[in-house]
C-alpha cells in the first residue's frame, strides 16, 4: 500500500501543480500538490526497510551475503522497464540525446543532469544497491554486529543533514541538494535502521509498531510540517528532506501489520493494486502523458478535469503495459537465471 501511496503523491505533485476548478478533483490533489515531492522519500525509506530485511535475513541465515547474486537479481527487475523506456524515448522524444541517455545509462543522472528529471531518484537508489552488493559482504565476512550496523547508520543520517547544510552554505543549488546521492542517502539508511530493528529484535519491532496512536500523530504533524517546510528555501532543502525519511518512517510504522488496512480493503487494495505498477508508472508517467496530451492538441501545464484525467490515465495505462509486458516476463527470467533463495523475515503488512 505505501509504494501506491508514494506513486500517488508523485503523479500530484508533477501532473497537478494547479487548482482544476473542480473542488472534488482539487481536494484529492491537494496532498500531492502541497507534498507530492517527498513521495520519492516514501519510496526510499521503503526500499530501504525492504531490502535491508532481504540483506540482513540472508546474513542471519547463511552468514554470509552474496553481492553479486543480489546485483543481478536487481538488474534483472529495474533495468528491462528503464531500458525500453529510454529507446523508446531516443526514437520518439523531443529532448536531444545528449541531455539524457547517457547519463541515464550509466546511472549518473543525478551528478551530470539530464533532461529527464524524474529520474535522478533512481540514480540514488541504485547507488544505493551497489553500496549494498559491495560493502555488506565485507561487513559480514568481518563479523560485524546489529550494534555497529545501527552506528554506521546513524552516522550517515547525520553526515547527510551536515553535508546538505555545508553544500547550502557553499552556494550549492537546492536541485543539486535534492537529487545528489551524497545528500540524500539518508533516506535509505533510515529504511534500513528500521530493517535492523525488525530482523534483530522482532518483538520489540512490533511492540513499538503497535503504538498506532504515536505513528499517527507523528506522521500528521510531518505531513503538516512537509505542506508548510517544503523541499526549498535554507530550511527546506537541509531539514526538509530529514523531516521527510522520519514522516515516511512513522508512516510505514502505522501500516506495519494493521488490522484497520485488512478491514478496509475496499479502499486500501485499490491502493495496493496501484503500488504493483508504480515502478514503471514512475518511469513513464511524465512521457505518456505528455505524448497522450500532444495526441490530443491539449497543453501539459493544463490543469483542467479533461487534462488531468488524460494525464492519469495515459500515465496508469502505460505503466501497468510496461509492468506486465517488460518487468514481470524479466522477473520470471529472473528466477530461472538466479533463483531466490529461501526469503528471511518479511514485511508482513499493507506497507510493501
């Protein structure tokens, strides 16, 4: 349910930056037009919890982690949607090559720019992946304990808030701040505080995830204080973003293994449903709607209830064509190739 969320909160704050007219219409847009921009902290906190529960179950279990195997089984399920996207953008795009394929392909987007903006949060995470695949084995292989785990990464959500302060006081521009690993690992990290806590001490994981009262009020009071800090300005493009990973956390805290999510499936399997496609509407959502707009002799800055419309259902559409045609057959090759292993503690909740 949390990946349908963070997909929602992303296509608001890039299709609806302006009121409709319609107040039904306005309302629902309203969250992603005030914080649509810290779905991609939604979704980094996320992968995260996720995968560090994958990478921390297999070292509980084996005692040891294999980074190569994990790479390829990353490769296998991000690269075939981005790929295909990018030929299809070379062939039918309006943007000169040299603004965004390449660094696209080499996955350097958020460090050399490119036209494609959207997908300078790939770049992160999948620096992130590669952090993963080549210094947890040392880490493992060294013995390291949950204790030093929990260190280094507190240590990095503390270096990233300095770093993002020092770079606001060295003139950085906030784009470089929002979108460059170094600034924004903290995110995932925190994701993966919360992974240690739930693979090293389960119970205690979910005594403190049952405090549903203190998840709520915290992730309102980030949610109010994301709709008046935002992402810009000296507070925030430094505090901004950690007010963001802490709100998403508390977020997926209230989620983990509640009752009232099963009880209203009538709202949240919808939003679940969504979340199975958001990879490749993320991908895709700005292109299509753009292409389906131009079909149509409609503006892209249009917010109209036809325009809106026509931007969510182009987006959708192509996403879940995209999912079910290109990453779903690579997942299936996927575990042909390099099959899983047996999975270690999982996310037993709505939040996945």
């Amino acid at each position: 349910m949390v990946r349908g969320i963070a997909i929602l909160l992303a296509l608001g704050w890039h299709f609806g930056p302006t009121p409709s007219g319609n107040p039904v219409l306005d309302a629902l847009q309203l969250p992603g037009r005030l914080f649509g921009w810290a779905g991609v902290d939604l979704f980094f906190v996320l992968s995260g919890f996720l995968m560090g529960q994958l990478v921390l179950g297999e070292r509980a279990r084996t005692g040891s982690f294999d980074g190569r195997r994990f790479t390829v089984r990353r490769l296998l399920k991000l690269w075939p949607v981005l790929y295909v996207f990018l030929a299809v953008h070379a062939v039918v795009g309006n943007e000169p090559l040299s603004s965004y394929l390449w660094q696209n392909a080499l996955h350097v987007q958020n460090y050399a720019g490119t036209s494609l903006a959207h997908l300078w949060s790939l770049a992160v995470e999948e620096h992130f992946y590669l952090g993963l695949a080549v210094l947890f084995p040392l880490f493992a292989r060294r013995g390291g304990s949950p204790r030093v785990l929990v260190a280094v990464l507190v240590g990095v959500l503390v270096t990233a808030v300095a770093l993002r302060y020092a770079g606001r006081a060295a003139g950085v521009s906030e784009t470089r701040l929002q979108w460059r690993t170094h600034y924004r690992i903290d995110s995932l990290a925190a994701g993966v505080l919360l992974a240690v806590a739930r693979v090293h001490a389960p119970g205690a994981f979910r005594r403190v995830a049952r405090l549903r009262l203190l998840w709520a009020v915290a992730s309102a009071w980030g949610v109010r204080l994301l709709a008046t800090v935002g992402k810009d300005g000296a507070l925030g493009s430094t505090l901004g973003f950690t007010i963001a990973y802490a709100t998403a956390a508390a977020f997926i805290l209230l989620l983990y293994d509640a009752a009232w999510v099963t009880r209203a499936r009538w709202l949240t399997a919808p939003v679940a449903a969504l979340g199975r496609y958001s990879y490749g509407i993320y991908i895709w959502h700005i292109f299509a709607a753009d292409l389906a707009l131009g079909r149509l002799g409609l503006d892209y800055r249009s917010g109209t209830p036809l325009a809106q419309a026509v931007k969510y259902g182009a987006a959708i559409g192509v996403g879940v064509a995209a999912t079910a045609l290109l990453e779903r057959p690579a997942l299936r090759l996927r575990e042909r190739l390099v099959p899983a292993r047996r999975e270690g503690p999982r996310l037993r909740t709505a939040a996945a």
